[in-house]
C-alpha cells in the first residue's frame, strides 16, 4: 500500500522553477533549485530567499479560554501574550521531553499556532482534545506559508508598498500585498530577518510570483533551509529535540516564560512541569551544544563522541557543513561535565576520531529586527 | 591509446597502459550537489573489487566511492583536500581521485562503455 504523496499550493511553481522535490514529512517539496545548496545558502544571508512552508500546520484557536487552553500544553505564556506578538514555544511530555516547537501568535480573531508538519495530524489531535471552555481549533488546511528571509527582505516589502520599520521580531500582523490579504509575522528559521506570510491557498502562487519578481528574491530549498538553521543555532524537532530531550538539556529553556516558571504567575501546569522546572536553572546531566570539527570532514548526525580517554560522552544531532563559514559544524548533546565552550572532545567517523570544539550553537550571529 | 569505462555505481575508469585514473561522473556529482570534503585513500593501499575506497562528502549527503577493480593505488589527487569543488566543476578530468595500478585486466574489460553508460543514465529519470 502506497501513502499518496501531497503536494502545496506552490508545488506547480517549484517545478516551473526547476525544482528537485523529494517527498517530505508527507508532502513533495523542493530540496533544492538549478543553483543548488551552497548558493541558495549563501543568496539567503546576502539578500533573499524564498521558502515553501506550506507543509507545516496552521491552525487558529479561538475563544475567551483559547489561551488558557494553550497554557494547559505549552510552557509559555499566553494569557498576557498581546495581540500583534509571537512567541516560540513546544509541547512537552509528563516526561519533560518535547512532543513538537511551534510558534503561537495572537489575532485580534484569535490564537494562531503553526507546527511542524511531521507532527501536525499529532499535535492537532492533542490540541483538540485538549480544549475547555469556549476554546475552539480550526485547522487552516486552506492557507499556505511562505517565507521570505534576509536582510534583504524588508527591501522587497518596501518595493511593494510596505514600509515596516515599526514591526520588529516576533511582532505580526495583516497585510494587503497587491489586494492580497496576507498574515505576516516577522520571524523564521535561517537566524535572518525576515518575515513568514501565512496566505489563503487560492492566492498563494500569485503572491509568490509577485515575490519572485524581484531581484533580490530567489527560492530556496530544504537543503539551504536546514544549513541556515543549523548556522543560526536553531534545533529541527525530531533531530535536535524530541520527545526525550527535555527544553534544558536542549538550551530551549530561555522560551519557558517567566509566567511559567517556579514563582512566577502561573507557575507549572504544563505536561513535565515537575521535572523541567527542577532542571532550572541547569540541574541537569546532559547538555545541547554547538561543535567545531578541526578539520574539514562533515560530522553527520548520529555520529558517537568521545572524550580525550575515549569514553563515551556524546551524540551529534545536526552536522554539516557550513557555507557562510566554508567549514563543518554539528550541534549534540553532551554530559554536562564536558559541554564547557572550548573542551576538545572527538567524533567518531568511520573509526576515526576526529577532534571537535566545543562551542555555543549559534554558528554565525542573529540578524533579528529589534525594536 | 587511453579509453574510459563506468561502473554503475557512476564511477569512471580510464586506463593508460596498466594504471587506471579513477573519479565519479557527471551524473554522480549532479546528484551529490555541492561537494565539500573528499576523503582519499591513502597510497600503497591494496584494494578489492568494490571495495569502498573514498568518501564524498556533500552539503547534503556523503557518497561512498568503491574501487572498480583490484588493484593498488598509486597516486591521489592531492588537490582535492583543498578544493574538493572540482569534482563537481570538471568530474572527469581535474576532478580525478586516484589512480591504481590494476592486478586483474579483465575486471576493467568486464565495465561498461560510455554508450552503454549513457544509456544506464539516461534509463534513471
């Protein structure tokens, strides 16, 4: 029995632009275009790539209970979240582990969450079920997302029209590009600005047209998209987090609001409360960080580390090689002894040991607009 | 007179008297995308059949390289530690790996010529 395969509103678009698609989380999406990996990278931190995320989950809770209801799940602080703002968070376990991130924002017609498409059937299931009150899911199946980042993309909003200066990182609101009516919020997932515009189905390939036509602009695929994350620090749910890494360990901690913590406002509640907030601040034996292979050699994911004796104190979750950097870096988890910046500790790649720096996660440096 | 055969598993041989230059094909770095590391073998070493001899490592994926016949390898491309691009720019010419000194002629008889190649290829996509 084959899984039918499904495509975005955007799919015919790849194709026409010369796309290679792979099937991913589900969907056939692209991996990369004619200029391949490196360029599309290195197009993005110079001036703008676009990016299909229309694979991953849109959905809007509404009602006068919707943010308590969300609060029940997510560690976060949605109660005093203002509308106009966005904050990143994750579901946790009664483990403490993680089941999806997501980004929760709020709409004067409600709150809106999207999710990652591997675990979006999951998550909205989880949310459903999980309502009280007046709190009601709709699950946006008819929007698409699209992705604009770099430091040229507040340049192209501003050629059409839209000067956004007042907007700052993980602020949002609605849009009208050329009479097409557009949730925008100005964050993503390459460490660029930049902005993720949510837009019905139906105008989605106009939209991105109108995008495309601009010079600055040129589509990016999965590929660059997981070397921009992996350069800007930022994990990739079912690699870097899961359901048995806990936020600490993974350094996702600073995303568990004040609200949320031991003291604050509305402390606990959320799946694992106990035993995330009794990990804070660092009580804990394992520790996601960023790692400096030496020499030139990719550490892949999955790959064993070691330390100087060749005991076993780790694993590499994301590796690659970085374009903006012209070498490898990978992030893992390490025992909390040997997670301090500047330990040498090993890989080992086909029996070798290959030795590694480690280092903070955030490979090249944010570009976020602050207000 | 130097000919050119090709495995399946996209690598390329050319013979010239009893050594052969070996690297990947047009079609291999095509797939592979940008190449960023190339891991040579190292010279003197004694290989089997299929035996695999070099990794490629892209930005997306590591590719294993096997050796089309058995041999000894004679001489690598130093080049490409540093410029590990010009597999994907020139494949079949700068862009060589290694050479061998090959210990049984026929396994190299027995590879595909450039027609039957291309045909291969092209029966890919």
């Amino acid at each position: 029995m084959t899984e039918s395969i499904q495509t975005t509103a955007l799919t015919a678009l790849h194709i026409e632009n010369g796309a290679k698609m792979v099937p991913f989380a589900g969907y056939s999406m692209p991996v990369q275009y004619p200029d391949g990996v490196l360029k599309e990278h290195l197009h993005t931190r110079a001036k703008a790539g676009l990016f299909d995320v229309s694979h991953m989950g849109q959905a809007l809770i509404t009602g006068q209970d919707a943010g308590a209801a969300l609060e029940q799940l997510i560690p976060i602080d949605i109660q005093d979240l203002a509308t106009g703002e966005q904050r990143y968070g994750f579901f946790t376990n009664s483990a403490g582990g993680i089941e999806d991130d997501l980004m929760v924002s709020r709409w004067p017609e409600g709150i809106m969450v999207v999710v990652n498409a591997a675990c979006k059937v999951n998550d909205f299931a989880y949310l459903a079920a999980n309502m009280r009150g007046d709190a009601k899911l709709n699950i946006l199946e008819d929007l698409a997302l699209i992705a604009i980042q770099g430091p040229s993309a507040k340049d192209v909003l501003a050629r059409l029209g839209h000067d956004i200066n007042d907007m700052g990182f993980m602020q949002c609101r609605e849009i009208d590009i050329k009479g097409i009516t557009c949730r925008m919020s100005r964050s993503g997932y390459t460490g660029e600005d930049g902005f993720e515009i949510s837009v019905s189905n139906d105008h989605a390939d106009a939209l991105a047209r109108i995008l495309q036509a601009d010079p600055d602009c040129a589509w990016i695929g999965l590929g660059a998209r997981d070397s921009l994350r992996l350069e800007g620090g930022m994990c990739l749910y079912g690699h870097d987090i899961d359901t048995t890494t806990t936020p600490i360990e993974a350094a996702i901690g600073w995303a568990i609001s004040p609200a949320r913590r031991n003291g604050g406002v509305r402390e606990g509640g959320f799946p694992g409360s106990d035993i995330i907030l009794a990990q804070m601040p660092a009580k804990i034996s394992r520790k996601r960080v960023g790692l400096k292979p030496t020499g030139r050699a990719p550490i892949r994911e999955g790959t064993e580390i070691y330390d100087q004796q060749e005991n076993r104190i780790g694993t590499v979750t994301s590796g690659g090689f970085s374009p903006s950097l012209s070498k490898p870096i990978a992030m893992g988890y390490i025992n909390k002894q040997n997670a301090k910046t500047g330990t040498i500790v090993f890989a080992k790649v086909r029996g070798k040991l290959l030795e590694m720096e480690v280092s903070s996660s955030v490979f090249v440096a944010n570009n976020f607009y602050r207000l | 007179m130097s000919e050119t055969r090709y495995t399946e598993d996209h690598e390329w041989a050319e013979l010239d008297g009893e050594v052969l230059t070996i690297g990947i094909t047009d079609y291999a770095q095509g797939q592979l995308g940008d190449i960023v590391y190339i891991e040579l073998p190292e010279v003197g070493r004694t290989l089997d059949q299929g035996e695999e001899t070099v990794v490629v490592e892209s930005v997306k994926a590591a590719g294993d390289v096997k050796s089309p016949v058995t041999g000894e390898v004679i001489e690598i491309n130093d080049v490409l530690n540093d410029e590990p691009e010009l597999v994907n720019q020139d494949p079949e010419n700068e862009g060589w790996i290694f050479k061998m000194k090959m210990m049984e002629p026929e396994q190299y008889a027995q590879m595909q010529d450039k027609d039957s190649y291309t045909k291969f290829v092209d029966s890919l996509s």
